[in-house]
C-alpha cells in the first residue's frame, strides 16, 4: 500500500537517512538491467519552477555511464535503521562486479511514473525525470573549505532530476 506525498513532505525523513548510511540511487542501463548505488548526498527543492532532487556522482563511478543516457532514476530511503548492511554493500562495491540488488537480498518494485525501478524493502521513494547534468570542474569552487573538501582527481556530476512521483510505502507483512 503506498500513500502519495508532495515532494517536500518526508525531507527530515530524507535529511536523517542522508545523514546517517544513505539512500539507494537505481538507474535503468541501456541493455535493460538496472545498477544501483548508495548516496550519501542529495536535495530537494525548486528548480525552473519544478520539484527537484539533485544527486551527485562521480565520473568513475558505474552508476555515472548510466546515468549519461537515462531518461530517469529512482532514489528509495529506507526506514531508519534498517537495510545497514544493503546500503554498505552498494556504497563500496560495484556494480561491474556484481549483481547488488542480489547480492543484497533486496528486491525490486514497479515505480508509478517512470521505466526505473524502486526498492521494495523501503519506505520512501522519489520518482526523477532527469532534467540536467552538469560537470562540476575544481574552477568552479569558490570556497578553499569546499575545496580541501573537494576530490579534484574525480569531480562529481551534478544531476537534476524532476521529482515525477514521491510516495511512502508500507512494510510488507
């Protein structure tokens, strides 16, 4: 059973899961499968007038090729506390390797919106029209503290995402 929210409904949920061992990040790859990583970054906002989510990802990262040509991407929040051991397996090991939606135990669900998949096992999803992407370069850091923070060697993409869909789930019985 899901209950849809506005984009802007479940943000301390977001803000407390980004804080502590991430959300998951699914992307759709040209052959049809699906990758997924965990982010430990992101927002929610206004952009152009529409909802937005924002994630970052570096170049080197599998995720990264997918997300050049997708047209979407789903980011699914677990509940607190749970799915710890999901999220560490998908924020160190790649999916070039592996299988992590299996190798995770996780499965996953039809999203409502869009042709990218969420996690079932979690409580909060976010549905993303892929809006834009853009290159951060170390130029176009204006603070040194942002900078000393910055990997300069591999600079993230900033990718934008319409939120098309935002939904709580329940938990399975």
């Amino acid at each position: 059973m899901e209950r849809h929210i506005q984009w802007d409904q479940e943000t301390e949920w977001l803000r407390t899961e980004l804080s502590g061992n991430g959300a998951f990040l699914n992307v759709r790859t040209p052959d049809g499968g699906f990758n997924l990583m965990t982010i430990g970054w992101g927002q929610v906002g206004i952009v152009w007038s529409r909802p937005a989510f924002t994630v970052y990802v570096r170049p080197n990262r599998y995720t990264f090729e997918f997300l050049q040509s997708a047209n979407g991407f789903t980011v699914s929040v677990p509940r607190h506390g749970e799915l710890a051991d999901a999220l560490m397996l998908c924020g160190t090991r790649s999916g070039r390797d592996m299988d992590k939606v299996a190798e995770s135990g996780l499965h996953l669900a039809d999203a409502q919106a869009i042709d990218t998949p969420v996690i079932a096992e979690c409580g909060l999803h976010y549905e993303c029209s892929i809006l834009a992407r853009v290159q951060l370069d170390p130029s176009d850091m204006a603070s040194e503290d942002a900078l000393q923070t910055f990997e300069t060697k591999n600079p993230h993409q900033i990718v934008l995402g319409e939120i098309v869909a935002a939904y709580v789930s329940q938990p399975s019985a």
